[in-house]
C-alpha cells in the first residue's frame, strides 16, 4: 500500500467517526489534512505537486458548492472531500465525488426502506423543492443535530476510499 493510499484512507476513517462522535467534522483536523495533502504532493511531483493538489482542492468546492448551498451537504463534508483531494488530483477525486455520491444514494435507499419511511421522506424533499421554487426561500435541507433522517456522509466517502486504496477505480 502507497503512502498516498494510507494517508486517505486513516484520514477517511479519523474523519468518519469524528462525525459519529461530535456530528461534525473539526476544522483543525481538515487543516491538517490540507497540509499534509500539499507535502505529499509536493515532495512526490516537485513544483508541479502544488498544481495537483489545488486542483484536487478546487474540484470538490465548485461541484459541490449546489449540494451546499441547498444544505443537503455539510461543510465539513465538503471540506473532507477538498483534502482528500490533495492528495489524489483532480482526476481520481473526481472519481471519488462520484462514488461517494452514488454509494451515498445507495446507502440513503437501505435505509429508507429498512425504516419504513420511503414515502414520508420523498414526499419531504418534493414539499421542500416546491416551497423553494415557489417561494425562493432558502430554509436548511438536512435537521440539525442527531435526527434520524440525517445521514452521515463521511460514510460514504470512506467506503470510496477503501474502493480507491483496493483498485477499483
């Protein structure tokens, strides 16, 4: 295993079940991966490491900036996906936004279904895009602190990266 594939794959991990423990991931530990990110890069591809970290910084920001500005994703998420970032590039945190996004969906469906509540949170988010469509009043997607309906999506984001570290893409 790379030193590239450890360190996003412990980072992946610290992360997640900082979000279990205090449903949020700390700004200080994202900084932390920032820079570790940028040395990594840097020490492996010279000067041209700072292009492939901002690149893989700057990528999960503009992407998915929509999903933030709605509230169906965190911050910290975001924050998470911009550091693992640095140390993948552009081209395999792109990859990494999809799976999440997919495995997320995914894992969202199971639990829908697994509750029962498959009508009630569907009928949720099409009441909460009609009121933001015809109202342009932004109000949060997601509830704030430990509500059942809010999912964790550092989850998802560790499962991709164990997919990465194991080569499937």
């Amino acid at each position: 295993m790379s030193v590239q594939s450890l360190c996003v794959l412990v980072f992946s991990c610290i992360a997640m079940c900082m979000d279990f423990l205090m449903e949020r991931v700390v700004n200080g530990f994202i900084g932390a991966v920032f820079l570790a990110g940028f040395y990594w890069q840097i020490t492996e591809n010279g000067a041209a490491g700072i292009l492939y970290a901002s690149l893989g910084f700057l990528l999960p920001c503009i992407l998915l900036l929509p999903l933030f500005y709605f509230r169906m994703l965190g911050a910290g998420d975001i924050k998470l996906i911009s550091g693992l970032g640095t140390f993948l590039g552009a081209g395999s945190v792109f990859k990494l936004i999809l799976c999440s996004l997919f495995l997320g969906g995914l894992l969202s469906l199971a639990f829908l279904i697994s509750c029962g509540n498959f009508k009630e949170r569907f009928s949720y988010f099409f009441n909460y895009v009609y009121e933001y469509s015809s109202s342009r009043n932004l109000r949060a997607y997601m509830k704030r602190g430990s509500q059942p309906e809010n999912f964790h999506f550092t989850v998802p984001v560790f499962l991709s990266v164990m997919l990465y570290v194991g080569g499937f893409y």
